[in-house]
C-alpha cells in the first residue's frame, strides 16, 4: 500500500484510493475511490463476482493489490489496527474445528490479552457479555460444530464486538441466517451506530437496504454509485451495477418472499 499521507481528517474510518486488484492477472477491481462517513451503516451492494468482498480482504492485507491506498481513521492499517474488527463469511470458517463458543469469542480478545500469555476469568467474564448481547449465553459451552448457521454468525458477531473497536468490516453477515438472527445482527449494528462505531457491510437483500443501512457503495469492479441510500439506491443506479442481472434477481426476491415464513 502506498504511504503517502491522506487528506482526510483521522474521524474518516475507511478512505480507498485508486485501488485495484487482480486475480491471475484479471482485474477484480478497478481504480475504486471510497471514501465512508463516520458513525454510519455502510451497505457493499453489487452482484456476484463484482469484487465486495475483495475489498473488504485487500484493505486488510488479506490478499495482495495491484496498486492503490487504503487509509482507517486516516493511517495505515498498522497504525490503528485495533480500532478495526473483521466478520468474515461464515462458510469460510472450518467450523469442525474443535472450540466452544466461548473460546471462539476469547480469540478476539488476543490482541488485549497478549499472545501465548494465559486467559483469565476476566477475559472469559468479557467474552460472556459478548456471548449475552448477541443471545448466546446458554451456548458459551456447546462446540461451534453443533450450532446453527445463525448461531456461528453471532459467534463471529460476538468475537468482533469484544474488540471494542471504532470500525466494524462484515462480509456477509446476513447470508443463511435464520429471521431471529437477522433481527439480531441489525439490532447490533443499530446499537454500534449509536455508540459512534462505523460498520461497512457486504449486503445481498436489495429490499432491506433502505431500512437497514444509512449509505451505500454500489459496485461492480468499479465504483457505480456512492452516498446516501435516499440519494444514490435508485433503480437506475441499480441497473448499472448489476445490468440485464436486475430482473432476475428482483423475480428471485420477491418469490422467496412469499416463500419466506412470517414470524
């Protein structure tokens, strides 16, 4: 990443510029400029392929870019790495491994806790409020193996928040959850916007956008549109990141709607 200083004031939590990165060769992303609002609900909108997790990875150091610079809170990652917490998708997780919940929550704590220095029962008391604000206190003890899809997810939910940190990445926290832990996850995310906190968040339901988030970044290797859904989540921007895709989706939608149980 590049090291020039950024002209933006460090109460921006996440600024890109000029990023681009490939696979084999074949850009996935292309010269993307963003540049997120504090103390909001950013939704990552595109289709598939379009590079949104991509960016969530090459901002951390995850996978390596072409060229571009990447900026939290107006330094490098390095600097403020603490203030930065990661959900990443959960069927990237080997989930066979064999940890509690708990423990799985206590992992976030390392970087307080110190590598290889033993984990107290402070620590595991913090991973229990975590465990209770995401409504899986009766879990601490079960191996992540025997949890639902929507329980994992709020384990990983769990192990973000313990970090206590300014900004939260989410990529694809609300896919294969069930109704009550989607419910949760925004309750979440409501109550880090309300503490000051920043989420960015890889979204695929187009119909919830508005009610969920504040702003968006529509993408499809590049930048379509960004800003506030009021003003940018309009149907002719929706087009031009997911093109002749649109239709179909939106017929997809709509018929698990009517297919999705009321509760």
């Amino acid at each position: 990443m590049s090291s020039g200083a950024s002209d933006l004031p460090s109460s921006v939590p996440f600024q890109v510029r000029d990023l681009t990165v490939s696979y084999h060769r074949r850009p996935v992303l292309r010269d993307v400029d963003f540049v997120a609002k504090p103390e909001r609900l950013t939704a990552l909108v595109g289709p598939n392929g379009a590079g949104k997790s991509t960016l969530l990875k090459a901002s951390l150091g995850l996978i390596p870019i072409v060229s571009g610079d990447v900026r939290f809170f107006g330094q490098p990652l390095a600097v403020v790495r603490h203030r930065v917490a990661y959900v990443p998708q959960r069927t990237s997780v080997d989930w066979d491994f064999p940890v509690t919940a708990i423990d799985v929550v206590v992992m976030g704590l390392y970087r307080r806790i110190g590598w290889f220095r033993p984990v107290l029962a402070r620590h595991r008391r913090t991973a229990m409020q975590a465990l209770e604000q995401v409504e899986l206190g009766p879990f601490a003890s079960r191996q992540i193996s025997q949890l639902s899809g929507g329980q994992q997810q709020r384990v990983f939910l769990a192990r973000a928040l313990v970090q206590q940190a300014d900004l939260y990445l989410m990529d694809e926290p609300f896919a294969g959850v069930d109704a009550a832990t989607e419910r949760a996850i925004v309750a979440l995310m409501h109550g880090l916007r309300a503490e000051g906190k920043s989420a960015i968040v890889v979204h695929h339901d187009l119909q919830t956008v508005p009610e969920y988030f504040d702003d968006v970044l529509l993408l499809n290797n590049r930048v379509i549109a960004a800003g506030p859904v009021s003003e940018v989540f309009t149907p002719e921007n929706q087009r031009r990141a997911y093109g002749g895709k649109l239709v179909l989706l939106e017929t997809v939608e709509h018929q698990l709607s009517l297919e999705r149980p009321r509760s």
